[in-house]
C-alpha cells in the first residue's frame, strides 16, 4: 500500500510539472522574439553621389507648431514651415531653452535633413536619444524608429557597413509634445570601443537655398 501512494504521488508530481511546463512555453517564446526584435539590425550604405563643393555645414529642419502622440500623425513637410540650420543634434531641455532656434520647447514636430558624413569607411553603430518620438532615415532606410510618447531614452542600436567613405542623406522626424525634452544623436566609430555625440563636421546640407 505504502508503495502504490508514492507511486501515486510521484506521477501526481510529474503531472504537475509536465502542466507547468506548457503553461510557461507561451511566456517562454515570447521572451525569446523579445530579445530577437531587440537584436540590432545592419544596414549597408551607399554614398550619395555629392562632392563636398555642392555642400554646407549643418542640418536643414522644417517645423511645424502641433501637439502628435505618434510620428505616423505627422504630415509630409511641404505643411512644415523652414527654420534655420542646425550644427548637429544635441539637444536636452534644462528648462527654459528653445529646441533648435525655434522659440519653442514644445508642441512642436521637426523634420531634420542633410547628410552625414562617414570617413573612414568601415562598421559604424548609431543609436538615438530622444524625448518623444523619432523616426531616422539614412539613403532612405529606416535604421532607428521609437515614435511615440516617452521619456528620455535610448533606442535601439543600428549598425551600419560603410563601405566606401563618403556623404549618406539622412533624413529625421522628430516631435517634442510636453514637458521634458531630448533630442541626441551618438555613434561609435570603427575601432572605437564606446559612443560619443556625433560632432558638427560630420553634419552636411545642400549649400542651396
């Protein structure tokens, strides 16, 4: 008698296990395509076809003055009106500065756009900072998108192949809708074991008007 109720309670036990184990696969997949989508993606890029005479230092931005809760509500920016050049993107709201030589620190959408400049060529990692949301293009690619409303945060890591060096266009969507703001971009270069802030030399635009 004694060994028939501990062999019952043996495959009780296992019962129990074997039902824990299904009940955890869900979670335990989904887990696991968490980490998958948060893997950094590789991009190639290719040179735009421009030469250093056609071009100025800084950025062009376009704005507009509308409260978005996604990037997706932002319209394309023909609707945006020009504001001025911008050296390169390092922005944090410390309470009282305008964003970008706007008269603004919120309530605002930017389009940002030029080219960035990649010497030398070789393996390069970007990610952004920002606070909202943020779309970035580099040759038409999606390399960063964190588009909705958030507090100060990274993105997730793009890594890039350059293989040649050269001028890439690069195009942002950016909205700031209340409160705290950040707008940062950082890379690590080839070679380089840690991200800095992308510098000024490394922002172009058209040199036209």
């Amino acid at each position: 008698m004694k060994k028939f109720a501990w062999q019952l309670q043996l495959n009780l036990f296992s019962l129990f296990v074997f039902a824990l184990a299904l009940a955890l696969a869900p979670l335990t997949q989904g887990n696991e395509r968490a980490c998958a989508a948060e893997s950094p993606s590789t991009f190639t890029l290719a040179p735009a076809g421009i030469q250093p005479a056609d071009l100025a230092p800084g950025l062009d931005t376009r704005i507009i003055d509308k409260l978005f809760s996604t990037i997706n509500q932002m319209p394309e920016d023909v609707s945006f009106s020009k504001g001025k050049p911008i050296a390169k993107l390092d922005y944090q709201y410390d309470g009282s500065a305008p964003m970008f030589g706007t008269d603004r620190n919120q309530s605002i959408g930017l389009v940002i756009s030029g080219f960035l400049k990649f010497d030398p060529a070789g393996r390069y990692e970007i990610k952004a900072k920002s606070n909202d949301g943020i779309r970035i293009k580099l040759a038409d690619k999606i390399i960063i998108e964190d588009p909705d409303v958030h507090s100060d945060r990274f993105s997730s890591v793009a890594i890039l192949d350059a293989p040649q060096a050269g001028f890439v266009p690069l195009r942002i969507q950016y909205f700031q809708r209340k409160g705290s703001a950040c707008l940062q971009l950082y890379w690590k270069r080839p070679g380089s074991d840690h991200f800095d802030i992308i510098p000024e030399e490394a922002y172009w635009r058209t040199n036209q008007p």
